[in-house]
C-alpha cells in the first residue's frame, strides 16, 4: 500500500516545482508546554488560568490553539492535543 503523502524534499524530487499542495503534504502536529507564573493570567489577560501548565497546539508550524493543565491532568491534555 503506497502512502499519500510527500515531504518537501520528496515533492521537489518527483514533481520538480512548487510547494507539496496541503491535500499531500503531512501535517506535523507538536505542542509547547510550559510552567506559568504564579499570579500570571490566562491569554485573555483578565482570568485565572484553569491550571498552572500552558499548552500551545501547533500544526505545520502555526499555533492553533492550546489550553491550561495541572500535573495531574498534563498527561492526558497532551494526549487529546496531539490525537485531534
């Protein structure tokens, strides 16, 4: 069974111009993690975050979304973000 997608370098080698067309091109998925400060507010600048870890959701490079966790739920928010 042949796969149905290219990398750039892949694409350049078999077609020869161009960028590798989104419906071919494998999507990257990777998340940020990281600790907030103590009185730090959410991204809304006006809340308490629901956990003192931030998550930033990334696809292909561009940051898509994202959310908060604590140490119990980290595990599973990073889970869910990078199942989607």
């Amino acid at each position: 069974m042949s796969r149905k997608w290219y990398t750039q370098r892949e694409w350049d080698r078999v077609v020869g111009w161009g960028k590798v067309p989104k419906e071919y091109r494998k999507m990257s998925k990777h998340v940020e993690i990281s600790l907030m400060g103590k009185d730090e507010l959410s991204i809304d600048g006006q809340s308490r975050p629901a956990g003192n870890i931030e998550i930033r959701e990334f696809e292909d490079g561009e940051w898509m979304g994202g959310g908060y966790a604590t140490y119990d739920n980290l595990v599973e928010r990073v889970k869910e973000a990078l199942e989607e």
